[in-house]
C-alpha cells in the first residue's frame, strides 16, 4: 500500500499520528488456587484496574491484551498504574506485562 496517505485514510488505518497503543499482559496463579478464588481476582482486575483507569481487557484468564476503552492509546502512567495494581495481588506467581506496542500493527515500531 502507499505511503502517501490522505489524513482520513491514515486515521482509519490507525497509523502515523493516529497509531494506538496498548500492552499485553500474561498472568501466573499461584498453584493452590482455586476457581473461586481466581474468579474474584478476575472481577477485581477488571474493576479495579481496567475500569478504573479507563482501560479495556481482552483476553482470558492467563493471556490477554489491554488496550484503551474508547479510541486512543494507553498511556505510560495507565500502564504504571496497571502494573502497581498487579504486583500487589497475592492471588498472582507472577505477571509479564510488555512495553507499549501497536495495537492494529504490533509489528510496528511504537511513533515517538
């Protein structure tokens, strides 16, 4: 596709000025765990720190994706905040949670 984009066509893409940023996330339980138990720390996560700092979650239960919950890109202090949430939970083993990255096209580099 061309490089020489109308500023309508690069928002549609989400490229350029228009790119979105988000970050994945990967959970570890610790092994004695039970359903319940990783059920409200589920409901937590995702009152506690995804609605609570205007982020979206998509994913499962060990894997997913957060992402802004309007259009728009996930900021460093969201991503901080998310991150300081995590660590304070004992329900988790441990977490992986990558830099941002392009939502649309992760294999982008991330616009400065």
């Amino acid at each position: 596709m061309a490089t020489n984009r109308s500023r309508r066509l690069r928002k549609k893409l989400c490229v350029d000025e228009f790119q979105e940023l988000g970050c994945e996330l990967t959970l570890s339980f610790v092994e004695n765990i039970d359903q319940a138990a990783m059920d409200a720390f589920l409901d937590a996560f995702l009152l506690d720190a995804m609605d609570a700092n205007g982020l979206g979650y998509v994913g499962g239960e060990d894997y997913g994706f957060i992402c802004l919950a309007k259009r728009g890109s996930v900021s460093a202090e969201q991503r901080a905040a998310v991150e300081s949430w995590l660590k304070g939970r004992s329900e988790l083993k441990g977490f992986t949670l990558s830099p941002l990255l392009d939502v649309w096209y992760p294999e982008n580099t991330v616009n400065a």
